[in-house]
C-alpha cells in the first residue's frame, strides 16, 4: 500500500508514549487507535483524523506519507 502511517512517529516525537494516553488525549477509542498505529486501516472518518490532529498538534500530512510502489514507477 502507498499510504503509510506515521501515527507512531509522530506520537514519539510529541512524548505521547502509549496508546492509552493517545486515548485519553483524543477521545477516541483504543480500538480506533491500534490499527491506526500498526498501520492496518484502508480508510479513516475525517473527525477522527481530526481528533488525532488536535491531540497530537499536527497536520495530516505529519500523519500520512506517500511511498510509490515500485510496480508504480515501472508504468511510468
């Protein structure tokens, strides 16, 4: 997949250390989070992208990278 999450990344860069705190700090449920932070979604509800954004003081380019794939750039 070209999407990838920085969602551990950029926790490690604000101090945020656990899921839990991410949790508490966002509202959403950790249930929510973990796929996020192993990066196992296929798509995310803009208000949670929101609420990550708001807990974590970022953007959602700080969250999301795009990486072609090589299969990509042999068509191009």
């Amino acid at each position: 997949m070209p999407i990838h999450w920085r969602l551990a990344t950029v926790m490690a860069d604000r101090r945020v250390r656990t899921i839990a705190e991410l949790a508490r700090r966002s509202g959403l449920a950790r249930s929510t989070l973990t796929p996020l932070w192993y990066g196992r979604v296929k798509r995310i509800d803009t208000d949670t992208l929101e609420a990550l954004c708001k807990a974590l003081n970022c953007q959602p380019g700080d969250l999301l990278v795009y990486v072609p794939d090589e299969e990509g750039r042999e068509r191009e």
